[in-house]
C-alpha cells in the first residue's frame, strides 16, 4: 500500500482558524505549508512554528503567485505529495445589501470563492490528480461557515459567497471521487477570530436606515464571538477530521448546536424571519 503523506497545505494561516489548524497540525508531527499575504506575516510564524512549518507568500487571488507556490512545492517536495489541502482563507466584510459597494461584494467572492477554487485547482496534482502519485491521495477540507446553510441579515456576500463554497463542494467531492480525493466541509459557527472584528465598520451604514438595527446586530455578534469556540479548539477538531477514516461529507462545529444550528434548519422561514427581524429590529414598518 503506497504511504500516506504528512505534509499539509493551508490557506490563510496568519490568524484565526488557519492559524489554529496549522499549530495543532505541526502539533502532532506534520509538515505544514501556509499561505500569507506579507513578509511580516512568514518571518512572525516562522520563529514561532519552527522548521516543520514553511510559510508561502501569495494571495489567493493572485492567479500567477498561487501558480508559482504551486511550482515550489512540487519541486520542495520532489514526489511526494501533499496528504491535505486545508481551504481556510477568507473575508467577512458586514454592510446591508442595499448599500454595500460592489467592489467589497466582489472581493468576497474573489477571496472566498474563485480563490478557494483558483488554489484547488494548482494542487490538485501534488493531492494525487495525476498518474503514478507515490502516495495515497490526499483530502481537501473547505472552511464554510453556519452561514453557509443559514443566512443572517448584513453579512449578505459572506453568507452568499459561502453558499457558493458549499455548493461547489459537493461538485467538487462527486468528480474527484474518480481520484480518490476525499472533500469534506467544515462549518463553524462563532469563533473567537479576528475575521468578525476586521469587518464590523458602521461608519459607511451611518446615514442609512439600516444603521440603528446594525448597531443591535453587532452587539449581537460580539456576544456570540465572547462565547464561540477558540482557535485551538477548531485546530483540534479540524485536525481529528482531517484524521477520520470514513469522515462525513459535513461537519457543524457550532457552539450551542440545537439553538445555532439544528433550530434554524428546521424552522419555516417565515418563523426565522420574524426570529432575527427581534434579534436585529428588523421589523416591517406599520401600517399608517
């Protein structure tokens, strides 16, 4: 039986769930590969994580960087593969869809989507997408959300663009099948990361009628995030998934699961509508 690879490749490792997965990774004895975006990022991670971590500068959405991390790799490797591919680089950027700029729905679905698939599609070869691969086909786990099945009011492009990953996913895993090529979906619910902090200016929304109903949204979002899973906690989990020997085609890792996950999937839409319209002050105006 060929080997099972230990090196692991993860997109967007400088904080957050990237960051987590990949120290729990080096934790138990992998080789990991992990993508930042600025030299500052590579030399920080490299002191810290060791000689088993080898950071790789480029952007996903950088279509030549990506390609060239993919050449580096395969020659670093010289053969022997890649055992997983961890899609975890991503934004979320808060604004009302009425008034949200195009520019900032675009890059969610530049960075979320196109460069999720765009990453794929560069190391499939080392994940065992050619003949004669030396060792046994590799697994790629996508980092969707609970927002990827639940939609929430004022995170419309995140909500839509990890929607678009969920469905490309369940493509993706019925053709790589023929490979052997596992993908599996993780869906966090909160998470202590700094993703939600990054993109939870009002500012621009301050004119709108949106904006009192945003400001209850965020408090929201803050209490969530205090009560959310760490880093840690999701680097271990996503690890032992990675680990499974017959793993599910979907993990919801949610805090609070019957009330943040399960609940909201069974209940009539206009029953959770009316749930976030309290949550958020998102009410129909009265009849005058």
């Amino acid at each position: 039986m060929k080997p099972v690879s230990k090196n692991i490749l993860i997109t967007g490792v400088s904080t957050g769930i990237g960051y987590g997965a990949a120290k729990y990774f080096l934790r138990c004895g992998y080789t990991v590969f992990g993508s930042v975006r600025t030299q500052t990022d590579a030399n920080r991670l490299q002191a810290e994580f060791g000689e088993s971590f080898t950071p790789l500068l480029f952007d996903v959405t950088d279509a030549e960087a990506v390609t060239k991390a993919a050449q580096f790799l395969t020659e670093r490797l010289a053969g022997n593969g890649l055992g997983g591919l961890i899609n975890n680089a991503g934004i979320a950027i808060g604004g009302p869809l009425q008034y949200q700029p195009m520019d900032v729905f675009w890059h969610h679905f530049e960075v979320n989507v196109l460069g999720l698939v765009q990453v794929t599609q560069a190391f499939l070869p080392l994940l065992g997408a050619r003949d004669n691969h030396p060792v046994q086909p590799g697994r790629i786990l996508n980092i969707s959300s609970v927002n990827g099945q639940v939609a929430i009011p004022f995170m419309g492009a995140y909500v839509g663009s990890k929607h678009a990953v969920e469905g490309l996913s369940h493509s993706l895993r019925r053709e790589l099948v023929l490979l052997g090529i596992k993908v599996i979906i993780i869906g966090p619910g909160a998470v202590k990361t700094p993703i939600w902090g990054k993109g939870t200016d009002m500012s621009p929304y301050k004119n709108t009628p949106y904006y009192p109903a945003m400001q209850r949204f965020l408090k929201q979002v803050e209490v969530s995030e205090s009560k959310g899973f760490s880093i840690d906690y999701l680097g271990e989990r996503i690890v032992k998934i990675y680990e499974t020997d017959r793993p599910r085609v979907r993990y919801a890792l949610v805090p609070g699961k019957f009330m943040g996950w399960i609940l909201p999937r069974l209940l009539p839409a206009w029953v959770l509508d009316w749930v976030l319209g309290r949550i958020s002050g998102l009410r129909e105006p009265k009849s005058s």
